[in-house]
C-alpha cells in the first residue's frame, strides 16, 4: 500500500468573495474566478451588524440583499458557497473566512475592493494568515477610480468638491455643452436651498416601496429574532432588495420626484421623511444601481420631458460630485480620518439619540425618522444631527459609529467622510472650506420644525432658549480665532466680537447648564 500523503490538500480553483455592498453581476471578482473555473463565497457574519450597533432595518437590508443576489448567481448558473447568520461557525467575519479557507483551500481569494478600511485589513490578515493569495480587484461600479483620485489631489493644495466636480464634468461629458457647462453655470446650489413656506410642501406620489417577498420576510423574522436589542423598527421595512427593485425605484423617483427635487433640496418639513428626495442611496451603496446609470437614467427622462435645470443638475452633482468625492477622501485619508478630532471633543453621545425622546423638535423629527425607517435626508443629517454634534462637543468617534450605525445606507467609505469631515470637521478641514454650523434661525428658516418647540430659535438664555442656538454662540465664543481667520465663518466671528464680556461669561453658563443635562433637552 502506496504512504498516506504528507502535508496540506492541493489548492482548489478560485473563489470570489462578494461581500454585502458588492451585489452586482458586473463585480470584477465574479469575473475574474468564473473564468478560471471558479466559484462564489458569501458570508453573513453577526459580528458584522455588531461592529457598530446596526438598525435592525440596516441589517435586513443587507441580508436580504445578499440572499436574492445570490438567488440571482445560481439562477445564472454559478455555484454558490453560502454561509447563512445562523451557521454553527464563530461570529465574527474573520472567524468565518478562516474556517472556510481551511476547508477549502481556494488557489486565490478574488475579491472587489471592500468598501471599508476595516474589512480590507481583515481580509488581507486571514489570507496572510492561511497561506492564501488575494487577488484585490479594482472597483469598477465607481466612475473614479481611487488611483485617478489620488492624482487628482496629490497635484491640489486644498480638495474641495466644486473643482473635482468641475473636472468630471469635463471628463465625462455629462451637462456639457462643448467646453462650457450646460446652462452657462457649473451648479445651481443658490437656486437649490428653499424653504417650503407656511402652506407645506406641494401634493406628490409617495415614493414606491416594496413589500417584502418570502426571502426578505424570513430575514426579517431572523433579524427580529437575533438582534431584538438593536435599536430600529422593521415592520416599515420596504426597501428595494434586488436589482429589478432597484430599477424601479430608479424609474419612480426620476418620473415622479425628480422635477421637483431641486428648489425644496435642503428643505425639512415634520413628518414628511422622503419628500421629493430619490432614496436611491442604498441600491447605488448595495450596487444594484450603478452611478452612471443613475445619471443617465435622469439624463433621458430631461431630454424627453425637460426638467428644470437646477433639480437636473443639483441631482448630478450628487452622485458624480459629491458621492465619487467622498469615496476618494476616504480611500485617500484613512486611517487617519477615523481617529480624527481636531476640536479634542470628547462627550458622549445623549441617550435620546436611540430613542428621539428628546423636547427639540428638529432633533426628535430626524431621529425618530432614522430610527423608524433607517434613513434621514442630507440636510437633516448634516443640518440637524451632526450639526447638534459639532455644537454639543460629542466625541467624532461615537458620532461616526452611530451614523454607521443607524442609516440603511450606510457603508463607511461614504458614512465617514461626510460625518467626520464635512458635519463634524474633525479633520479640520482638509476638505471642506469652513465648519458647518448654524443656530436654531437655520432650522426655523428650512422647516416646520420650531413652530410649537418648546424651545425659541431667536432665544440664546433662559429657559426657552434653543439648545441649538446657545450651543451655536457658545462654539462662536470657543472659536473666536478660529472662525475670525476664514474669509467664510468672519462674519460669524464678528456677531460674537459684539458681545461684551459680561454676556459672553453668561453665554457659558448657560451653555454649561445645557451641557450638562444634554439628555433632559
């Protein structure tokens, strides 16, 4: 009888790792495996949702996500490797691929670029660890590529997305007319910041949500089951969980939503959560939508029907502006930008923010909403929340991780930027141009939200005054130097030049009052 053989199984064919934010058949890592024989791995990890303490809203979305795409592979013939929550395997995702790797011993490990600095160190640790290669395939769903990116802002002394904007305009043709922007104007923001007025926002379709099919049904008993402390409802659950889904949550918004989406953008009005907004940030974020699609699917419905230019643009401008923008920042400034708090802040987050049971209408609208439906608009998560944020002094790391947290859409390569940097400046400004900060006259201005408030926004002392605006002349008097050096915050620097010393002492003590009963507000 010919020896036992010594040593380790010989490697099998490569597998592709899709992880929950990869759900497209256009994944470079699909690709590159099928065609040399391979296969497809999917891992549900609870330590995933457990990472930060996810919406149980955010984490059906992504587990019925992954279920149907996964449907939609062996549909189209390929095998898949699927290792459900449930799996008698150790939490955490990298306990899970190690066990799995072990087993099988896959020639390469294929995979996309993770949309997270945390979960490439991950992989590339227990690939390292078994003996067994990555192949780290480039992102393809983006229109920018992180290496072009970083040309683009080695070359720069300031980032800031108006310029790159501008440059992928140019690159792409998109609302260009030869060498000059469509229009005359590379944006219309100044036409895009109305508020709604007394009367409310004008009468539109509701926005299409989707009632959940078998698969997702199960998964939402699952996430009930499992995450039942998690904070978050799922009985509004209707998020699109497949591509053909996605599609047509694409057609709904650009036929219904998008004309009026421009004029009113920035606006809030209670109870009213989605307005004329496209809520298409999850699909785009799962990758069941692609951004160019997006764009052109806008760009078609203008040509056959004209929309006006500012809704057409202002939309353009966030995903070929601002979403490809982030994405860079992120890939360009980690790790660094996770840790980091220019202001030192260091407070803990109020317990309301898992609740909304808080007396400032503005904060307990927005936070009620994301915790009812795992979503906010920008303007209420910049404007509001993390504007609150900035002005109450709470620590970026804890903001951060509850923004990753609680927002269906939510994948850090796009959630920490826009917290850390732009709504909390904690990078100090590398690429926005000034904090964002405004007092309780900017939510009166943009919504309905201080009318019956306890709180007045014209109040900076006493027990009517809005936290907001105490907080915000409180940051004023903090940041005199600050706000007083840049050309865009010197105005606000001068109103607090105009207090005297006596009510500038008064000014922090009442702040300090508020402070330090943040979670009675």
């Amino acid at each position: 009888m010919p020896p036992a053989p010594s040593g380790p199984p010989p490697r099998s064919r490569p597998f592709a790792l899709v992880l929950g934010d990869q759900l497209s058949l256009d994944n470079p890592a699909i690709a590159e495996a099928l065609a040399h024989g391979g296969s497809v791995l999917m891992i549900e990890a609870p330590g995933e949702a457990r990472h930060v303490w996810s919406h149980k809203a955010r984490i059906a979305l992504f587990l019925a996500a992954m279920r149907r795409f996964a449907d939609t592979l062996r549909a189209n013939g390929v095998r898949v490797d699927y290792i459900d929550i449930d799996a008698p395997i150790a939490a955490p995702l990298a306990e899970r691929l190690r066990g799995w790797l072990a087993r099988h011993r896959p020639s390469a490990l294929v995979v996309c670029e993770p949309g997270e600095y945390r979960v490439r160190e991950t992989l590339e640790r227990v690939c390292r660890e078994t003996a067994t290669p990555l192949d780290v395939r480039p992102d393809t769903h983006f229109i920018v590529p992180t290496r072009t990116f970083s040309r683009w802002a080695g070359s720069r002394k300031q980032w800031r997305m108006e310029f790159f904007y501008r440059d992928q305009r140019r690159a792409t043709g998109i609302l260009m007319d030869g060498d000059e922007p469509v229009g005359g104007r590379w944006n219309f923001d100044s036409e895009n910041r109305k508020g709604f007025g007394s009367k409310g926002p004008a009468p539109r379709p509701a926005p299409v949500r989707f009632t959940p099919d078998p698969v997702t049904a199960e998964v939402i008993r699952t996430v009930g089951r499992l995450f039942a402390d998690h904070p978050g409802d799922l009985d509004t659950f209707g998020w699109p969980t497949t591509r053909e889904e996605a599609l047509r949550a694409l057609d709904d918004f650009v036929e219904h939503r998008l004309p009026g989406f421009g004029a009113h953008q920035d606006a809030m009005w209670g109870g009213d959560p989605f307005l004329s907004h496209s809520l298409l940030s999850p699909a785009l974020n799962l990758k069941l939508l692609a951004p160019r699609e997006v764009i052109d699917r806008a760009l078609e419905r203008h040509a056959a029907e004209p929309v006006p230019l500012a809704s057409l643009e202002g939309f353009v401008r966030q995903i070929l502006g601002w979403r490809e923008f982030v994405r860079g920042i992120y890939w360009h400034t980690m790790p660094g930008l996770a840790t980091a708090n220019h202001f030192g802040h260091a407070r803990e987050l109020p317990g309301w923010f898992w609740t909304g049971a808080t007396a400032m209408n503005c904060l307990r609208d927005a936070v009620g909403q994301t915790l009812r439906y795992g979503y906010a608009h920008h303007i209420q998560r910049l404007m509001v929340i993390g504007n609150f944020a900035l002005l109450a002094g709470l620590a970026p790391s804890a903001v951060s991780d509850w923004f990753l947290a609680v927002y269906v859409d939510a994948v850090e390569w796009v959630e920490l930027p826009n917290t850390a940097g732009m709504a909390l400046y904690a990078d100090g400004g590398r690429f926005t141009s000034k904090p964002y900060v405004a007092s309780g006259a900017y939510v009166d201005r943009m919504s309905n939200h201080c009318r019956g408030c306890r709180y007045s926004p014209r109040e900076r002392s006493g027990e009517r005054a809005c936290p907001i605006t105490l907080l915000y002349w409180n940051f004023l008097d903090a940041n005199e130097r600050l706000l007083s050096s840049n050309p865009r915050t010197a105005l606000m620097a001068r109103n607090i030049v105009r207090l005297g010393d006596s009510d500038r002492r008064s000014l922090r003590r009442e702040a300090g009052r508020v402070l330090s009963t943040l979670d009675r507000q």
